[in-house]
C-alpha cells in the first residue's frame, strides 16, 4: 500500500466550545471511518512562511496549508475517495498526494 498526504487547505476556527466538540466529533468519526488507513491523523498547523530564493515571506502563499494527515490507500483514486469525506469540505479543501518512497 502507498503512503498519501491530505494537505488541508481553508477550514475555519469554531465559534464556541460546543461547535468545537461537534467539528472534532465529526473529524474522529471520520477517521474511524477509514481504520488502519489512518497512518497519522495529523492535525492543524500554525502560521507558515514560504521560503523562495529571494527571500521569506510571512503567510502561506496563495492556498496556505490549514493541516495535514498521513494515511495509507492501494491506489490515489482510493485515497481521493476517502478525502471526499473529509470535514474540513464544509469550509475548505483536501489536496491529495502520493508521499513517494525514497
């Protein structure tokens, strides 16, 4: 099986402790769902800089990375499957790739 990060973009802060319980009840659910698949669940990042030749700039880009998870699938097809039931997909994106054996 190939390794696959879900790079998670967008998402949004939950406005109060009981809407923070219900996100956090969706995104256990959600991991359960996939089983073993789940190598790391990951979890959100803070502030990002990108680094290019010309310098450092503090922000994340255009898209700037909200998170990450590390999960196995037999295929990218199988893996984007179960990125479609991310919750972060109410507020934001899952990009989806193949994390390459060195």
């Amino acid at each position: 099986m190939a390794k696959f990060v879900f790079a998670y973009h967008g998402g949004k802060k939950p406005e109060s402790p009981e809407e923070g319980e219900k996100v956090m009840a969706s995104w256990r659910a959600w991991f359960a769902g996939m089983g073993d698949a789940v190598v790391d669940g990951g979890g959100p990042v803070g502030l990002s800089k990108t680094v290019t030749s010309g310098g450092v700039d503090d922000n994340g880009g255009a898209n700037p990375l909200s998170g990450y998870s590390l999960i196995t699938a037999d295929s990218l097809d199988a893996a984007v499957a179960m990125a479609q039931g991310c919750p972060i997909l109410d507020s934001g994106t899952v990009e989806v790739a193949e994390a390459i054996e060195m």
